[in-house]
C-alpha cells in the first residue's frame, strides 16, 4: 500500500486512476458523496475528469493527463491507454437502440492526444485512434484511425516572412469534394458519348 501511495503522488495518470478507483468503489457501495469527493480531488490534482459512474475495465492507463473528459457511462474494456486532451461523450443527444449516448471501447484499444470519440458508438478491439481523430461512427476490430495530418503550404524566408509559390498545395474538404463532383460529371458525360 505504501508504494501505490507514492506511486499516485508521483504519476499523475496513476494518480488519476487511483482516484477514479478509490472513487468507482465508493459509488458500488452507494456512497455517493464521497465518490464525488474523489472525483474533485481527480480534477484538482490530475486536471482531468473521468466520472465513477463509467465502466472502466482493468489495465486502465492515463498516459499524460491534463483535459481529459469520460463522462458517466462510457465503457472501456480491459488494458486500454489514453492521452491528453481526449474527450469522450455524446454527440447532441444521438443514442443507441438501448438508449446508450455515450461510446463504448473494447479491449486493448489506444487513444492518441486531442482524439473526440463521440456518440453511442464502438471502438472494436485492438484499434487505434490517432492523435486528433474525430471519431462519430462505430469501428471495427484491429483498426487504425487517423486524422489528416499537416502538410507543407508555404517555406519560410531568412527575413521570417512566408515565401508562397503560386501553385496552390492545400484544398479545403469542400474544394475536393467540388473537384470529385466535377470529374464524376465529366466522366459520366464521357461515358454517354461513348454508349451512343
């Protein structure tokens, strides 16, 4: 017991989890108050937030704390890791056939800083999800999600100014999505010239 003791003053992800578990066992035991105390010292001396109403199986890992949220009845399997600035929740009252709203995560699942995985949705088992991954639809097992990552759009002068060649390299989602419509329209327009 002492050396977990140390161990939580010195990790603050061990601490988190620390708490969180402190805190889970006092709500199985109807001791309401006192889980909500665990989750407030969790918050002051983590800088997260995990709720002791979510269902969090063993193995549980906070990487790095700090902007953490897991509200109530998130569910997560059993070794699963997560990073800094993860939010997992609802997604504007979407839910589940069994009326769930928050996302439920398998086993062995490891989730990148910044990721948003929201909704009733699942993370299969054994997935990734990528630093920054917004996550609203169900994954499946053995998965790696990925956000887009940052590209080159400019260099940068001795003079710190920014030297822009006229090419342009990066297109909004938007801007593609535009460019795909109109070649599908080409193509469609190709392929009745050659049928008639």
């Amino acid at each position: 017991m002492p050396r977990i003791l140390f161990r939580s003053f010195q990790d603050s992800g061990f601490r988190a989890v620390f708490f969180f578990r402190i805190g889970r066992w006092c709500r199985d035991r109807h001791l309401g108050l006192l889980a909500a105390f665990f989750e407030r010292l969790m918050r002051h001396w983590s800088h997260c937030w995990v709720s002791t109403l979510a269902k969090i199986g063993p193995g549980f890992v906070i990487a790095h704390v700090c902007g953490i949220i897991i509200p109530p009845d998130v569910v997560f399997g059993k070794n699963c890791i997560i990073r800094q600035n993860t939010t997992l929740g609802g997604n504007y009252d979407n839910r589940s056939d069994e009326g769930r709203t928050n996302p439920w995560i398998g086993d062995n699942v490891s989730i990148g800083p910044g990721a948003a995985i929201l909704g009733p949705i699942r993370i299969g088992s054994n997935s990734i999800i990528g630093a920054n991954a917004l996550v609203t639809k169900s994954v499946p097992e053995n998965s790696v999600v990925g956000a887009f990552r940052a590209e080159i759009v400019a260099k940068r002068a001795n003079d710190g100014g920014i030297i822009r060649d006229n090419q342009k390299q990066l297109l909004s989602r938007h801007e593609i999505s535009e460019k795909i419509s109109a070649l599908e329209k080409r193509i469609q327009e190709l392929e009745k010239r050659t049928t008639s």
